[in-house]
C-alpha cells in the first residue's frame, strides 16, 4: 500500500477548476518534486496535502488513514514555506522548539530535538541569534529544522530556495539532498525550476493546467517524455522543437514516420556543429553563450520552408561569433517524434 495517496483530487474556486481529479501514490521515503509552469496548480495541490485548502472533491490517505476532514494540525505534515515564516522576535531556538512547547512536550526532549537538528543543519552557533542576524540561507535552514524537530511523516517544500541568490540555491540545494538521505523522510517539493527537480527527485510529477502529464524518474522524463510539454520543459536548456514544415529538409530524413504536421525535437547535445557546408544543414551562428564548462550555440537555419533556431550544446570552447555561418550534424536516432497535438510519435532509439 502506497504510503501517501491521492485519490481523484479536485480543488476548485467559484467557476475555476484549478486541480482536475488528480491520482497519485507516493511511496514511505521517496522524495517526489511536483513541477510545472507557474498557474499550473503544483502549490495549491501541495497546499490539499498539508491541509491548508479544502479538497473540493477525491480522498487524501497517510499511511493506511483517511485524512481528508482533517485539521493541518492533525495530520502529521512539516511545511517549509518559500518566505520561511520565522517568528523576528525570537531566537532560532525559540523558532525550532516553538510547536513543540505548544504541544507541551518535555523541555529535555524538547532540547535533545533542537540541538540535533541544529547539528545536521550546522545551526548550533545561531541557537541564540534572532532571524535578523542571519542570512538567507541561514533562515531557511532554520524553516527546515523547525520541520525536522517536529519528527513529520511527510516534509512539504513550497519553493523554498526562490528567495535564495544562485550560489546559495546550489548550495541548499545540496543539503536538503544530503537531509533527506540522513533522516530517510518521506518528502515532497514543489519547484518550478528543472535543475532542482532533476537534482533531488526519486520521482518527478509534471503539471499542467491543474492536471498530470507524467511521473517518472528525472531521466525516464527526459529520455521519454509522454509528449511534447513534457519534452519541453524537462531539461536545461530546452528541447529543441522544429515544426516538420519548417525545415524540410530535415522533415525528410524521417520520411512517412513524420506527418507533414507534425513537429521533431532534438536535445542540444544531439546537434553537433560543423563547418558550413559539411552538415546535413546550413545554419548561421545567432549567439554563443560561454559557460565555462559548457557552451551553448544558437544557430538559425532559414530555408525556403520558413526557418528554424537549433540550441547546440557541446563541451568544447569555440572561437565561433554571432554572423558565423556553420554547418549542423543531428543524430536522427535521437529524436523525438510529436504530432500537431504534441502526442509522442517516437521517442529517441539511440542507446543512452
């Protein structure tokens, strides 16, 4: 039996059915990121677990109970809240013992609690300091040990690294994968930024319109999306997509196993650059961006049938710029077929 369970679940506003019937099962330990464009419907349905919405309609299980009617407070959930929701006037202390003392639990335990969630947060040096004294990564990571010391079945995560500049979203990110390994908990974490989804999930949910389009491991999504969204969205930088009218020169390297309206996609690292004239296609070089570790070549290719733009990933520094014409070398055998409804065709055949 799964551990956590969502049944048909339905959420609805007036005459706005922001999640349509909604069936998921998540397993005891398993760390799910619930992920999607922004109006897609993954807080709200994050908000339905932890209580904090009614559910309009379906059924929400917690290890084998039905807890559906159920208060917040009664449900045995931990939130961690993107704008970390520390009370300023106390001490980190007092801010992690907070729900603890509510519940009048015994001030030994209540210490022993704190201290070891300071200790696997590296927080025992702030105990005494006041949110305003710390950074942001700092109050974060004081959000999560008020989560930790409480001993939840479930940890919920709503966006909480948005706030975060990049560094210290890398590096909080890495430490809620390592807190999630250590207390084995059962976590789910709503994001809409790709690289936290493929970083920290067992399993990703991708929403759409209040609906899911597919679960799966991050590279069960990115190797075989359900269709087209999907495809688009799960990666960094995106698939590229290229309507079969665009490029037709292209549209005939797949022949009848293309419809005329319909669409092929191409990771970046399945583009490979040439020099002009030496490629299945002639492109001219729009923008090189050099990552370092990375570069990223966008290469526009305007044949008769109206034109395309390819992203090119390759690990190679160029000496290419912008006007520079080139040739592009694509591996069929990695593409992913869609028709004009983005319904998957054929995924890539080539062996990853």
């Amino acid at each position: 039996m799964p551990f956590l369970q969502l049944k048909g679940i339905e959420k609805t506003f007036g005459e706005a059915r922001i999640i349509r019937g909604i069936d998921l099962a998540i397993e005891r330990g398993e760390f799910v990121v619930f992920v999607g464009p922004s109006g897609c419907g993954k807080s709200t349905l994050l908000r339905l677990i932890a209580g904090l919405e009614d559910t309009s309609a379906g059924a929400l299980e917690l290890d084998g109970r039905d807890i559906t009617q159920l208060p917040s407070s009664k449900r045995d959930l931990a939130m961690v809240f993107q704008s970390y929701a520390l009370y300023p006037h106390m001490t980190v202390y007092e801010n992690m013992s907070f729900a603890l003392k509510l519940a009048k639990a015994d001030p030994a335990v209540i210490r022993e609690k704190v201290e070891r969630a300071a200790d696997i947060l590296n927080l025992r040096p702030y105990l005494q300091r006041t949110p305003r004294e710390l950074s942001g990564g700092q109050r974060q990571r004081v959000a999560i040990g008020r989560a930790i010391v409480r001993a939840p079945k479930v940890f919920l995560f709503d966006e909480p690294l948005s706030n975060l500049d990049a560094a210290l979203r890398g590096q909080t990110r890495v430490e809620i994968a390592r807190l999630h390994r250590e207390l084995g908990a059962t976590t789910i974490y709503v994001t809409h930024d790709q690289v936290e989804a493929m970083t920290l999930a067992d399993r990703v949910v991708v929403l759409r319109d209040g609906l899911v389009e597919q679960v799966g491991t991050p590279l069960e999504l990115y190797d075989r999306p359900a269709n087209q969204f999907v495809a688009q969205f799960i990666g960094t930088p995106p698939m590229n997509i290229v309507a079969a009218t665009a490029v037709p020169a292209l549209a005939a390297m797949f022949g009848p196993e293309l419809p005329a309206d319909g669409s092929i996609g191409l990771r970046p690292e399945s583009v490979v650059l040439t020099a002009a004239g030496q490629g299945q296609l002639d492109g001219r070089v729009e923008l090189v961006e050099a990552l370092g570790a990375e570069t990223l070549v966008y290469v526009g290719v305007d044949p008769t049938g109206g034109g395309a733009q390819f992203t090119a990933r390759q690990s190679a520094r160029t000496s290419l710029r912008a006007g520079d014409p080139v040739g592009l070398t694509l591996d069929t055998l990695a593409a992913h077929l869609f028709d004009a409804q983005g319904r998957v065709l054929r995924n890539a055949t080539a062996a990853r």
